[in-house]
C-alpha cells in the first residue's frame, strides 16, 4: 500500500527500533523479521481502509506495534490506544511512539481486562485470541457504532461458527493482500446471544 513520504519515514524509524529491539525482546519471530515489510509492515497498513474515518482506535495485545503502532504511523492525527501487558514490549511501545513522533498514543501497560479506555471507533488485534474472546473484549470497549477489524489465518470459519453460538454480529470478510491463507474480518453491531 502506498504512504506518504512522512509516513514512509515514521514506517523506517519503526523498522529500525523492531530489528534492534528484537535482538534482546521477541517482538516478532526471527523467521519473519527477514521480511518485515511485506510479513508485518504491509499486512498491518492493509487495514487501514477498513478503518471509520474518524475516531480513537484501540489495538489489543499490541506486542510489537502490529498493528496498532503501523496504523498510528499512517494516521497521526488519531488517538491510538496500544495496550501491551508485557512490560518489556510495552516500553518498546513508548520509545518507538516517542521516536516516531506519534504524541497521539497511549500506551496502556496492563492485562487487557484491567485497560480502562474511552469508547473507541475500532479495535484491532493481530494473532492475540480466539474470536470468541476478542469479542467479548470489543464489547468493552467499542462505542455503540464501533467495528472491530480483526486478522485471522486458516481458523476464521471454525472462529466464526463457535463465536456465533454465543454472540451476534454483523460480518464482513476481505481477502488479505499479503497472506493468501488469510482473512480480515470486520464486524459491527457486536452484542451477546443473551442480550
């Protein structure tokens, strides 16, 4: 996907800090930090036109910065929530968002269920939980016309049909761009099967 030349240079900080980082804390797999562009960089920014064109976002287990800290780099001007438990990433989180410029990221060093954010246009999370589960987390979160836009590889339709046993949803589903085994799902309206 192309960026902007600001954009390009935010993506190049971030690059550099993930591989020297990565060395001491495992922010991405070895096997994949080779090819971090197409793997990581690309498949977080093929989320941006998914995204409500205003808004806070929240990315959920954010890990390395994918794909919360990408998106922040593409949209500076929006409020992103990074919520990172492990210590160690999440301060990773905080130097990258400093060196790349990104004053609107909050970082959120906390277990997911103790994060206390504001209602947020969307939700990402990159290969954190079941479906099930992160749907119960976007409930949390999300504002009542919020959607959650959510990666999955090759378990996306069992995900799907055990998430429905207990909660209702809106779906749409978008090939990946970088990962022919893949699927993006988005989903809006997200309430229990119970409410």
């Amino acid at each position: 996907m192309p960026v902007d030349d600001a954009t390009a240079a935010r993506l190049a900080t971030y690059r550099d800090l993930l591989l020297r980082w990565n060395v001491t804390i495992n922010l991405v797999s070895a096997r994949t930090a080779m090819d971090i562009d197409a793997r990581h960089i690309a498949d977080s920014l093929q989320l941006l036109p998914l995204l409500p064109a205003q808004g806070a976002i929240a990315d959920l287990g954010s890990g390395g910065g994918l794909p919360g800290l990408v998106i922040a780099a593409a949209l500076p001007d929006r409020d992103v929530h990074l919520v990172e438990s492990d210590r160690r990433k999440a301060a990773f989180l905080i130097e990258a968002a400093g060196r790349m410029g990104l004053a609107k990221v909050k970082v959120h060093a906390q277990r997911i269920e103790l994060a206390n954010l504001p209602p947020v246009a969307a939700i990402t999370a990159r290969a954190l939980a079941p479906l099930a589960t992160l749907l119960a987390y976007a409930t949390r979160f999300l504002a009542p016309d919020g959607v959650a836009i959510l990666p999955k590889g090759r378990t996306a339709a069992q995900e799907l049909t055990s998430a429905a046993a207990d909660w209702h949803f809106n779906i749409e589903r978008f090939d990946s761009r970088t990962d022919p085994e893949a699927t993006i799902l988005r989903l809006s309206e997200i309430r229990r099967a119970s409410d």
